[in-house]
C-alpha cells in the first residue's frame, strides 16, 4: 500500500500543480482584464460619456465572479491533493493443516514420502523457495502473486530501480506439463529482458531443484485462449541455474 500510495500521490500532485498554474494564469489574466474595464468605464461614466452596452459596475461584477471563480477553483484542487488510502478489508482467510498431523491424530500410519500436490499450498512453497535465492543472490524480492499482475514475484535490483519479474511454477518431477495464462505469456512478451520463469521442481518431500528461464515464450496465445500447457521436460531442457 505505501508504496502504490506514494506512486498515485506523486503523479496526481504533479498534475494538480500543473492545473493550479494554467487556472491561476487564465483567471488572473481575466480579472486584471476586467477591473482594467471596470476602471476604464467609470472614468467615461464620470466624464459624462456612459457606454450603451456596458457599465463600470457590469464590469466589476463580472471581475468579482471571476475572483470568486478562481478561489473556489483553487480550493476544490487544495481538497484533491488531500489524498489517503482507504483502510484494508479482509476478504477471507486460510487455516493449512500438514497432512503429518492429520494423519497422526487419526491414527494413520505411512512410510511413502508425500509429494506436494498441485495446489495452492505447493505454490506457495514454490514461492517462498524462489524468494530465498533471489535474497541469496543479492535481490530484495516481494510476493505479488495475489495481485494477478502476470508475475508472482517482484525482485528489486539493489541501487538501481530496476525490478526483475518472476513468474513461479512448483512441479513434481516427471509432471508432463506446465500450464501457463494468457496473463503470463502476454507479460513476459512485453518484459522480455527482465522477465523469469522459475521452475521448482520437487523431487520428495524433502528435495527439490530451481530452473530459471529467460525469455521462456516465443509468440502470444490465440485469442480465445485462456491457458497454455508447455512440455515439462521441454522447458527444463532450455532452464539455466538461478542467477
């Protein structure tokens, strides 16, 4: 939030500046105009040559609409810079259980090692794998995989502002394919230089190996598509180490 906060503020306050200038010049400019006349007709009035269609007090007033005009602009652009974010709203919530105590409050007993299921929860062991190695490499990286920007996570290059984006994949090994979105395939085109795809591959339970491919799509997706599925061994074929 802070960080989109301060992204929102810093442009929206460079436009209101922008605006309050261009409204101060025009408006300025008109009421200078009109008191002139104003002045101007009165001093005709007082000669005893009066305008037809037009009176120093006409004139006034309309200068005085004009100030009064400008104020009221400058005040609604002062309300608009006042900007502030909204509270949080949770909308839901997660308990993870671990199969092993499942298992061991029902009196289960197994000795075959449990590999992690496509689902959320290998997702986000995937995540957090990947996010360990981008700190061990030197990166700050940040999980967005929530926001559906087309990437799970944000990797910072220290000292440079440049952001690395990590779409993050966790396999079992021997899977046959990898499914990928739309979303995905479109982002990685656009960002082809800073964009990896980050393949964990389980092993066990226990074990598992990082693949990192660079620019891991060639064309966009048919229209009407909404996911792709790549070959597993495929990519893995083109992965490199994590770096």
């Amino acid at each position: 939030m802070p960080e989109h906060l301060a992204e929102v503020r810093g442009r929206k306050l460079e436009l209101i500046t922008r605006t309050e200038a261009a409204v101060k010049d025009r408006l300025t400019k008109e009421i200078t105009w009109w008191d002139h006349r104003a002045e101007e007709l009165k001093l005709q009035e007082q000669a005893g040559k009066p305008n037809a269609k037009l009176n120093s007090g006409e004139a006034r007033k309309r200068a005085d609409l004009l100030q009064g005009r400008l104020e009221k602009r400058l005040d609604d652009l002062k309300l608009e810079a006042q900007i502030s974010p909204l509270p949080p709203v949770v909308l839901g919530g997660m308990l993870v259980v671990p199969i092993g105590l499942i298992k061991a409050m029902t009196g289960q007993t197994s000795t075959t090692p449990t590999l992690p299921a496509d689902t959320q929860i290998s997702a986000a062991r995937a995540r957090a794998i990947i996010m360990d190695i981008e700190r061990q490499l030197g990166f700050d990286p940040t999980d967005r995989e929530f926001e559906k920007l087309g990437y799970d996570v944000e990797s910072r290059v220290p000292g440079t502002g440049k952001l690395r984006f990590i779409e993050v994949k966790g396999r079992v090994a021997g899977a046959p394919t990898i499914t990928v979105t739309r979303n995905e395939i479109l982002f990685s085109l656009n960002k082809p230089e800073d964009f990896i795809l980050a393949i964990v591959e389980f092993i066990d339970a226990t074990n598992h190996k990082v693949h990192y491919l660079r620019q891991p799509f060639q064309r966009e997706p048919d229209f009407n598509a909404v996911t792709v599925d790549y070959d597993f061994a495929g990519l893995l074929a083109r992965a490199g180490t994590p770096r």
